[in-house]
C-alpha cells in the first residue's frame, strides 16, 4: 500500500494527535502511578548536563572549641571540616512501541478530529498505561527485582514452567499488569551474580497460590532455580550493571553501600534503615516504632508509609477495632473501613498510602519532600529533539508507528531518613 497523501499524510496526524491528546495527557497517568504523581519532577533545564549533580553533606564540621565561662584566650581546636561528595544521577530511558495500519488512520484522518481520537485513543492510553506502569515498577523495586522464585519450578507441558513466588516477595499488583511481557532470571542480584540460560513470557497469573507461569521464548526452562530474581527482560545487564533505575526499596536500604559515585559505608547518615518485624503483623505501634529509625538520622518532618493491599487490609482492621463511635453513630446505617490511615508521631504525620506494587512482606516509609524525579524527559510521545512529531512510517510495512518515550530516575536525597519495613506477615497467613 502506498504511503499517505493528502489529508492522510503524517504531517496531518502529527496535528490530529496534537490537538487532540496534548491537552489532557496528563489525566492519562494511571491511578496505581502513585510515586509518578506525587514526586516532584526536576525539569532538564533545571538539571547539570547530562545527568543530575546533588551536593550531599556526608559529614558535618567538627572542630568545636568549648570555652567556658572564664573569658581567657585559649587557642581554638583543629578544624575537622565537613565532607561533601556529589551524587550523579543519570536518567534511565524508557520506550514504548505501538503501530496501527494505514485503513485504520487514514479513514479515521479522513473523517475529521473526533474520528481519528476514537481510532487512536486505545492505543494512546495502552501505551501511557505501560510507560507510568514500568516507570512505577522500576521507582520502587528498580535494581532489586519483582519477585524471588520459591521452590523448584514445575513444568506442566513442554516449553512452559510454573514458578511460585515467595510469599513476603508476593505482590499480585505487578504480575496481572505485566501479562504479556518477557522476563530474565538471575541467581542473585549482588556480585557474582548469573543469569539464568532462559526468558520466558508470562501468560497466567495464579494469586491465591502465588503462581506465575512463563511460556519459553528462549533457552532452557530448567536453568531457572530456586531463590532466582525474576527481572522485565533487559532491565539488567550484568552482576552490577542496570539498564533501570535503582529504585526507593534499593536507595532506602541500609544494604546499599555504593549509590550515584558515592561509597556509603563511612557515613551512617546515607545508610537506609531496616526494621525487621520478625513474621508479625505490622501495627500502628510498630509503624510508629519504626519511624523512629528515621527520626533519629534528622526526619522532622511529614512522611508517607507505602504498604501492599494485605498489609493496608491488617492496619484498616486494627483502625476499626479501636474507632470510638459519637453522636453521628447511625443504627440505620453501618460503614466501616476507611480510604486513609493517618498516624501521628513526634516527627509529624505519617500517612498511610495502600500500593498495589509494594510486595506483602515490605513497606516503606519515608518523606516525599525527601524525593525527586530527575531526567530529560517525563513521558512523552513526541520524538526527542522533533517538536510536535508523533507519527513516522514503518519501512516495509502498511502501518505508521508512534512511541512513547522518558528518561527519568528517582533519587532519594537523604536515604537515612527512610526506613524499610520487612518480615510482615498477615492475619490470613
């Protein structure tokens, strides 16, 4: 077929697309994108070059003279000046494809504005959904995988296996949204690291049992092992190297000794802190308990505590147990439960956010304020560098093809001031 001509031609639904979705691409952005929301983002003409440049204080200046009350000249103490180090941040990119065909597009251009939105608009918001859906994934879990093998795998029939999460790994937000996709298997995610000889796409999501089963793309299904990180294809490359962002679960992590060029193993105030409640159910006692963590590295602020459905589901349940019922009690009427939790604490208020992506036996809490977005660019489907293009033609192919591109990276200022939350257990379990 031949390509586009007249009101057909891609210049035409450059400006279809233009006035038709730049207004309200934005209201795009999928509900479960939480971090992507509620982040602040860093504009590149605010940013240092290529990548983002942080002054961090690693340590404060110590040389403090005492002198006392009795007025005398005394010689002051040897300096021992601060340390300060900048943390790089390099945006990780980010891009999606979709193609529709030429009947498609050409009768809808051809019918006007409203026709072509109506032709285009599933693809549009897939592709949106995708993006602020991997975007979401790799701001929490980037670096540390979505999930760890528990058990051997099984394989029903050829060419297929059947894996089971871990329980305190388990988050059914992430694999239902990721039907479809391809994922690599690495035996650890540390030095030393292997990739497993296999990728496999993922076709059924089984949350009652945990079971996620993968149809072979390539190599050997019984490479894969028990205690293996499950990775989207390609996010990792190497032991050590990423093609994604670390994430807030890896930047907050008191294991985490070498971050954007700065070693922090010398300076307890860019360790992340872990509290471990040991296979109990988290409470607000405990939630309070561990925030302590993080006020006692400078946290004197409000923060957010991110929680999967069962943990949110244990907190909503205590909430209710403890409610005291006033006059607007109604025996007409019962409603229980609550959208929001909201605990008060010396540092301020702690604000409960239930997160479909965060695994069940982890949480995380820190401040909002403490976090940016950093990159050229948010999500965008005009071509970088091509102002107000969208559309190109697919060489050897009756289709035209947009993307959906962004380079971004989150990045924890003060990582102390974070805690992450482990060993959650719940009443179901």
């Amino acid at each position: 077929m031949a390509a586009y001509s007249g009101a057909d031609t891609v210049s035409t639904l450059d400006g279809l697309f233009k006035v038709q979705y730049a207004p309200d691409l934005n209201d795009l952005i999928p509900q479960f994108a939480i971090l992507n929301r509620d982040i602040k983002y860093v504009p590149a003409d605010k940013q240092n070059g290529k990548y983002y440049a942080v002054p961090c204080v690693l340590r404060s200046n110590q040389g403090v003279t005492y002198l006392g009350e009795s007025g005398n000249v005394n010689l002051l103490t040897t300096p021992i000046n601060a340390v300060m180090k900048e943390a790089n941040v390099f945006g990780s990119e980010l891009n999606i494809r979709g193609q529709l065909s030429y009947k498609a597009l050409s009768q809808a251009a051809s019918a006007g504005a409203r026709a072509f939105k109506k032709a285009s608009s599933w693809l549009v918001e897939d592709m949106t959904n995708v993006s602020y859906t991997r975007l979401e994934l790799s701001a929490l879990h980037g670096q540390v995988g979505l999930g760890v093998v528990s058990g051997a795998p099984t394989s029903p029939v050829s060419n297929v296996i059947d894996v089971v999460i871990s329980e305190s790994e388990w988050a059914a937000g992430i694999w239902v949204v990721l039907e479809g996709a391809e994922f690599e298997f690495w035996s650890s995610i540390g030095v030393g690291g292997v990739k497993r000889n296999y990728v496999g796409q993922l076709t059924k999501v089984t949350s009652d049992t945990r079971t996620l089963q993968f149809s072979t793309v390539s190599g050997v299904d019984s490479s894969v092992q028990s205690g293996d990180y499950i990775f989207p294809k390609g996010a990792k490359t190497s032991d050590i190297a990423y093609n994604e962002m670390a994430g807030l679960f890896k930047q907050y992590s008191p294991s985490t000794l070498d971050l954007f060029g700065i070693n922090r193993a010398p300076y307890s105030l860019l360790q992340g802190n872990e509290y471990d409640l040991n296979s109990t159910q988290l409470t607000s006692a405990r939630v309070v308990e561990a925030a302590s963590l993080a006020l006692d590295k400078g946290l004197m602020s409000d923060a957010t505590l991110l929680v999967g459905t069962k943990t949110f589901a244990d907190l909503n349940a205590e909430n209710m147990g403890l409610r005291m019922y006033d006059s607007s009690f109604s025996a007409a009427k019962a409603e229980n439960g609550t959208k929001e939790i909201v605990y008060d604490h010396v540092n301020g208020k702690i604000k409960v956010i239930c997160h479909p992506f965060v695994k069940g036996g982890q949480a995380l809490l820190f401040s909002m304020d403490d976090v940016l977005m950093v990159g050229s660019s948010r999500p965008t489907f005009e071509i970088p560098g091509m102002q107000d293009r969208f559309f190109r033609l697919v060489d050897g192919s009756n289709a035209v093809e947009m993307q959906n591109y962004c380079d971004l990276a989150v990045f924890a200022h003060k990582p102390g001031q974070g805690v992450i939350l482990t060993g959650i257990t719940h009443s179901d379990s």
